[in-house]
C-alpha cells in the first residue's frame, strides 16, 4: 500500500478498545435504523400502484370506486343491461365477489341479499348511495375514498369534478331563453340534472309508473322541460303539453367514467334550451 505521509498516532491499548466498541455501536444503530425504515409499512394509493380488488354491482358503484382511487375494479352487471335492477347474477359473478376486498351495491338492487351471502367473511360490504346530485356524489368519492385508504386519489378527482361540474352549470345558465330559469319536471333519480341546469323543478314523479291523476298534475305546471329516466322510461310522460322531454342517463359505460354522464346530459339540456 502506498504510504501518504501522514502519521497515525499509536493509541494504547484500552483506548483502542474504546474507539473500536464505539464504531461498532455506531454501525450497529445505523444497521437498526436503516432495517427500521424497510420494514415500516408505506402509505400507498392506488394513484401509485397497489389498492384494493373491489367488485361493485353496476357501472355507477364502479365509476365511483374509480373515482375514489379503486385500480382493480370488476362489474357484473354488464353495461348493455339496460335496466340493472332486473339482472340476475351468474356463479361467475359471485365468485368473484368472493375474492373481493369490498363489494360495492345499492340497496334497491333486488340481487343485493346474494351479493352480501357470497361475499363471505373476507369482503367488506360497502353501501353505496347512488345519486348523481354533484355534492352528493363528491361526498360518496370522499368517503369510499377513505375506506380504500386512495384518499389522495380521490381528493384529485373531486377537485376536477368540481371545476368540470362548475364550468357545465355555468355554460347551461347561459343558455336560459330569455335569461329566465327554465321550469322543469324531473323523474327522482334524474333531478340532479334540473339542478346542474339552474332549472325550477315545479314536480317529479317515480320511480313508479306515472298515474294519470298526476299527469294532470303535473300538467299544470306548463314545465318547459321532462328529465326522464333513461334506464325506466315508461314513454312519454305529459303528451301535448308542449314540454320537451329527455332521457338523461345515470350509468356511467364501461369505461367507468362518471364525468360524461355530466357532459352527456348538459349537452341535451343545452341543446334544449337553445331551441326554446
């Protein structure tokens, strides 16, 4: 070994000992601290990899577990089911629900008792509150959000919405003939339509079939426009009353994206107005 010139002090004996008993504490806690930091469990969100398997009933409680963060997210009912309520689950189906971490369904879902008996003991059933009402529907993101442990990824996405929903609300006041709110009869499950569009909800009616006691009912209100429910249509609710009548639809496709049924819906309710 080349020499450098520069002379080590020969240290007796009992300080050599000393210096060396203190490195070895030194490397040692080093060692602890740095096993330490591996083995501590890591926050993760699915935004950066991992996350829970969730199986939600339809494309509804999967866009939302979409939204709050979910990656692996399977759906039974098939998006082509154009009322989901009528499906009727295959073995296949709860097989899968079996593997799941969570299991999302609404309780208007008549197959929703043999969901709950094929989950098991492992699933966690999560009870979701299904309404597009936009407050409504950042609240159930956040919260399912928080049981995923993706709250990262589902503060992102309620913040787009929020910007997204501002901007479509914004765009249909615009549209308002004459400046004037328009007037609006809404089936239950589609009045948070009227409320994106700043429309006066002046009835609803459903989810039942509309009798004609409140046909004449609702008649009377002359509303400009008719929000039906695309998924339980029962045909034209006020024929000849001149109101306009649209099908606005709740189920997200199966690209379980929720904004453009906001999109969807501004649009016809845009194109609506435009030609009042």
């Amino acid at each position: 070994m080349a020499r450098t010139g520069v002379r080590v002090p020969h240290l007796p004996q009992h300080l050599s000992r000393t210096a060396g008993a203190v490195a070895l504490s030194a490397v040692l806690a080093l060692t602890a601290t740095a096993c330490a930091d591996e083995n501590e469990p890591k926050k993760t969100d699915a935004g950066e990899g991992g996350g829970p398997v969730v199986v939600a009933t339809t494309t509804w409680e999967g866009a939302f577990a979409k939204a709050a963060g979910a990656k692996d997210v399977t759906v039974l009912v098939p998006p082509s089911t154009h009322h989901a309520p009528d499906y009727d689950p295959k073995p296949s189906d709860l097989a899968a629900v079996a593997k799941a971490d969570f299991v999302l369904y609404a309780p208007f879902e008549p197959y929703a008792d043999k969901i709950k008996e094929a989950a098991g003991s492992k699933a966690e059933l999560v009870r979701v509150n299904l309404d597009n009402d936009a407050a409504k529907a950042a609240g159930e993101v956040t919260r399912l959000g928080g049981l995923f442990g993706t709250e990262v990824s589902a503060k992102k996405w309620t913040a787009s919405f929020e910007r997204e929903y501002a901007k479509l609300s914004k765009d249909l006041k615009s549209a308002w003939p004459g400046g004037k709110a328009p007037t609006a009869v809404s089936q239950v499950f589609t009045a948070w339509s009227a409320r994106m569009a700043g429309a006066r909800t002046v009835g609803t009616y459903g989810p039942e079939p509309v009798k004609a006691s409140q046909v004449a009912e609702l008649g009377k209100k002359k509303p400009a426009l008719v929000l039906d429910n695309a998924h339980m249509s029962t045909g034209t609710v006020l024929p000849g009353s001149g109101a306009e009548q649209l099908k606005i639809v709740n189920y997200p496709g199966d690209d379980l994206d929720l904004l453009p049924v906001y999109r969807n819906a501004a649009a016809q309710l845009k194109k609506a107005l435009r030609a009042r």
